[in-house]
C-alpha cells in the first residue's frame, strides 16, 4: 500500500495545505496493479505552479506478531 503524508499546492508566494481528500478508490490496471485515486481539495482562487506530495513511502502488512521485552 502507498502512504503519502504531506500534500501542498504551491503558489507563486506561498504554500496551501490540502482541505480534504473528496473522493478515493482503488482500481486495477490492465497488468493487474493495483491503483490508488483520490480527488484532493485545495482551498485557493489562484492558479497553482505545482502540486507538491511529501513522504511517499510503500507500506506492506505482514500480520505477524512479535514480542519485544522491556526491562
């Protein structure tokens, strides 16, 4: 599964944080990888420069459970 922590909207002079994340579903390709879309929300009336996405990182679970002593 992919994770992405920080979405930004770059203006000519600042940055906008993301409003919210509107739609999100999962789709396959035609090699059968699988796809995340989401339709992102940004609070701004001017045209952005570029769509900045910080922290991608792919997360896989594995389900097992280990045990971790602390003293």
């Amino acid at each position: 599964m992919w994770c992405w922590k920080v979405y930004q909207l770059k203006l000519k002079k600042r940055k906008i944080p993301l409003n919210t994340i509107v739609i999100q579903f999962e789709t396959e390709a035609d090699d059968r990888t699988l796809l995340k879309e989401r339709t992102l929300q940004f609070e701004s009336d001017e045209k952005p420069e570029k769509l900045i996405v910080d922290g991608v990182h792919y997360w896989k679970d594995y389900h097992l459970k280990i045990q971790i002593f602390i003293d």
